[in-house]
C-alpha cells in the first residue's frame, strides 16, 4: 500500500502470518502504516487483506469500526468519563470482568483512568482491545509511555499476554530489544519503506545495511574485502575469518570487543584499535564505550579499573574468528 | 413567554448545532470555511439587520414566505417567529463554543472507540459529547442568555404581540417608553435575577463535571 506523508511516501508491502513487529527510526512511518491497516487512514493505493477478507482495495474500503482490529495506542487512549470496567465492555464481545482477571487486573475494575499507573493504564488499554475479540492486534509503541525502570518488567508481562492470547499482532517499536521481545517476524523500515525483514536472530547476524546494524546493536564498518583482510578508507586493516572480495562490511558484537589502556602483548587478538574515548554509556550491569566508531561493551567495574572515560586513548582489540564480512550493497563509502 | 421561547431555541440549538459542530470540528471537507464564516455572520450583524433578513425571507411577501404561505403556514408575528429570530441571532455563539470544545477532544479518544467497533453515532454520543460536555455546557448557557436578551431581531420579525410574541426585553422597553419606568425597572431586575441564577448553576454543575474529568 502507499501513502504519502510530509517528505515521502510510505510505500510497503508487508505479510503478517507470526507476531510481527515494525521497527525504525522516529518519523519512519511505522505508526502511519499501523494506522492505515486499522483504517484510521485511507491508502492512496494498494490493497489491505485480512483472513481472506479484502479491508481495502479497488472499490472496497471497510471501516474502521467493521475491520475488527483491536488498537493499543500509544498514549493508551483510555475514555477519561469511564472506569476501568466501562472502558473494557465499551462494545466488548467478550466478558469483561474475565479479561481483567486474565490480565491480572481485575481489582482496578471500578477505579478511574487517571488514578492508574503506567503500566496498569497499559494493561487496560490491551484488555479493552482484546474484549472486542479482535482479528488482528495492533500495538503502537506500547512501551513508550512508561518509565524506563518499568519498561522491561511490563515488556515480559505483555509478551506473555500476546503469546497466549494467539491474536495476530504487528507492535511498532523503536527499540531491538522490544522487537525481538514482542514478535518472531521484524520488520525494519525506513522513510516508509522496508529496508529488511526477518527474525531478529537473522538482523543481527546479517544486518543489509549500516543502519539495521545499528539498529540490532553491531558494529559495521564498511570498507573493501581483499582475502582475509578488510581495508578501511582510512588505511586501517582489519583481519576477518572468512576471506572475500570487494566491497564488504565487517560486523563485530561490541561484547567481542576489549578494552584496554595499551596495545595487548601475547594476544591471540589479531585486530587493534587505538583511539580517545568519544562517549561512555552505562545501562545496568553493561557500559558502552565509543571509540574510533566502535562500540565497546564492559562492564562498569571495568571502567571503573582502567579509567576508563571520555578524552582517555585506549585500545579496542578483537579476534578474527569475532568478525563476520557480509557483502554491501551499496557498493563504494 | 420568554421562557419558553428560548428554551424552544436552545433546545433547537443543541439538537441540530451539536451534530453540526462535531462534525466541522471533527472532519475536514471543501468550502468549510465558507460554511463556518455563513454560521458565524449573525454574530457581527445588527440584530435588527438578522431580523430585516429573516423578514425578507420569511415575511408575506418574501423569497421563502410566500410558498409557506401557501400552505397555510405564516411565520411573522408568531411566537414560532420568536424561535427563529433567538436561534438565528443566538445559535453562532453555541456553535462556535461547541466547535472549540470537540476540537479539544484527544482524536485518539474517537479512533480508539471506532477501532473498538463502535459506529459514528456511538463514537458522537457517549466519547464526543461527554468529553466535550463543560464546553457544551458553558456554550449553551451563553447562547441561552444571548437568546433571552434578543431584543432587535425578535421586534423586527416578531413584532410585539402581548402574550404572543411580547419577550420580556421588548416588555421592558414598551413599559419605559411609556413611562412607567418602575413597571421597567422591576422587569429588568427579574431578568437579570433569573439570567444570573441560570448562568451560576450552569457554572458549578461545569466545575463539578471539569473536576472529575480532569486528566491526572
């Protein structure tokens, strides 16, 4: 289907028969097309199809209310003037009281909207879905919304909820984490276009461009393939594992990367990298340090060791066997 | 009389504005504007200019007048005459009011009661107008309280029939001009006490609906 949007046209052709989740930057048109297969917008081309039933085509344009998708917003959406139980049998088909128990909820039947929790509110807003009986489930960033020290706790919970509920489900994300959580099939797409598609295993191992690799957390230098080793622009040579030629991009795991403050002696790491630190992250138990377009994964104690902070040189060193060279397609750079 | 005239007219008002304004506030389509400038031009017409213009087209021998004469029916100088000078001067301002507050409905609210297979009607009555409702409260209130006070428009096409098509307002002002400015005083007092006792509840029944409503 396509339609167009401020500075390009969301052009996308997409099969959803496993949990499915759409994934890509702010602005990439995911959440445009979930609402075009709900029918909140209208294509200006193309065809949408569900259990063999034509929603959208030549001559045909089901409405919203007749597709029978159930729709998880973002901000959850949740009807201010009703509680928890109005907005569940708010045209429910199922009962709503055994939905909440389901969902665990069932003692928030009778509070109000704006007393729940973020994670509660989303809670509700998937149980209001689901009481329709739904064909199809669609979850715009269903975790957005909440804080960060939630998040994963609500993202296991939701992930047990759609596996058990068996609905067909497409979940827009912008986080690998929550795309690989949340669906089988992932979807990557860029200024409305689908850039690659696969498990999430697959993104990972062979990322089609720099951008899903940044997308799945691997680092992708691209440069030129001559046997078994790698040049970069820049001279720098990099030792893979498996030969080739041309133009490649060497992907490496930032958790097969070591740091350290000299260059390592008695190694069997063959690949060294010197640089200053650029940025240094920590997330929980992990650190991500940045040098010289690298990300470096270790842990805070690690850090903490070598001193590891922003303007210090060290060294990035890797093995060969660590390394994986995929062809690219975009020829030169 | 002026009590049932316009309740007559906001109740004409809330039946055909409140649809009406949901749908410009809610969907965009050609010549909107135009639409909206036509029902907001009673607004900054003199009222007596409203009621020239809907004599000429509901008088004996105006554009509409005389086919409804013809079937018996005869507008001016009826307490139905009354009705429409109120709601044609009155209506704009329930419409405008009304328009802003379903503008000011989260639209996700909408498409999250059509996703959940709810059809227009549904969606209108029990999302839109609860949502909107302290809006639509205040709107109406005004609009009454303008309705009430119409004085040029009603007397232009109404005329001033004792018991038919006198309004308090028009009573007020005979009394005056025939002196017996006590008999106008105690008039104008009665309405501004009733004008203000309406407009006070409308405002604590609003606060009431706009606390509980209050997002977080």
């Amino acid at each position: 289907m396509t339609f167009p949007v401020r500075d390009f046209t969301i052009d996308a052709a997409l099969e959803v028969d496993a949990p499915t989740a759409l994934v890509g930057p702010s602005g990439a048109g995911k959440s445009t097309t979930l609402r075009l297969i709900a029918g909140l917008l209208r294509p200006a081309s193309g065809e949408i199809s569900c259990n063999g039933r034509t929603w959208f085509g030549p001559g045909v344009d089901v409405p919203v209310e007749r597709r029978r998708v159930g729709f998880v917003f973002q901000d959850y959406a949740l009807f201010p003037h009703r509680n928890v139980i109005g907005n569940v049998a708010f045209e429910a088909r199922r009962d709503p009281d055994e939905i909440l128990r389901q969902l665990g909820i069932g003692h928030l039947a009778r509070a109000r909207p704006r007393d729940l929790s973020g994670g509660e509110r989303q809670r509700v807003a998937l149980a209001r879905a689901l009481a329709t009986d739904p064909q199809l489930l669609l979850l715009d960033e269903p975790l957005a919304a909440l804080d960060p020290g939630t998040r994963s706790g609500v993202a296991a919970e939701l992930a047990g909820v759609l596996e058990r509920t068996r609905v067909p489900t497409v979940t827009v994300t912008h986080s690998y984490e929550e795309a690989t959580m949340l669906a089988e099939h992932v979807v990557v797409i860029d200024q409305g276009r689908v850039v690659q598609a696969g498990t999430g295993a697959e993104l990972l191992h062979s990322p089609a461009s720099r951008f899903v690799a940044d997308f799945a957390g691997v680092n992708y230098v691209a440069g030129y393939a001559d046997g078994p080793v790698v040049h970069l622009p820049d001279g720098t040579l990099i030792h893979v594992g498996d030969a080739a030629a041309g133009p490649v991009a060497v992907l490496v795991a930032p958790w097969e990367i070591t740091l350290g403050l000299t260059p390592p002696t008695g190694t069997s790491a063959m690949n060294h990298l010197q640089g200053p630190v650029e940025r240094v992250s920590v997330q929980g138990n992990r650190a991500r340090v940045r040098v010289g377009g690298l990300t470096a994964e270790v842990t805070p104690g690690s850090l903490e060791r070598l001193g590891i902070r922003p303007g210090v040189s060290v060294v990035a060193s890797w093995k060969a066997t660590s390394t994986r060279v995929v062809p690219r397609a975009d020829g030169r750079r | 009389m002026t009590a049932e005239t316009s309740g007559a007219s906001l109740a004409a008002m809330l039946i055909f504005g409140t649809p009406v304004a949901y749908r410009i506030a809610t969907t965009a389509f050609r010549g909107k504007t135009v639409l909206v400038t036509l029902f907001e031009l009673p607004l900054v017409l003199p009222p007596a200019v409203a009621g020239i213009g809907l004599f000429a087209a509901f008088g004996r021998t105006g554009l509409l007048g005389g086919r409804l004469g013809a079937l018996g029916i005869e507008l001016p100088f009826t307490a139905a005459a009354v009705v429409m000078a109120m709601t044609f001067v009155a209506g704009p301002l329930y419409l405008r009011q009304a328009q802003a507050s379903f503008a000011a409905v989260d639209r996700d609210l909408l498409a999250a009661a059509r996703t959940l297979g709810a059809g227009p009607w549904k969606v209108f009555l029990q999302v839109a107008v609860p949502l909107a409702g302290p809006g639509l409260g205040a709107g109406a209130a005004l609009a009454w309280a303008r309705a009430v006070g119409e004085f040029g428009a009603t007397i232009m096409f109404a005329g001033s029939l004792e018991g038919v098509t006198q309004t308090a307002p028009i009573a007020t002002y005979l009394q005056f001009e025939q002196g017996d400015f006590g008999a106008a005083l105690a008039l104008g007092a009665a309405l501004i006490a009733v004008s203000g006792v309406v407009l006070l509840a409308v405002k604590l029944i609003i606060r009431g609906r706009a606390l509980r409503f209050a997002p977080m």
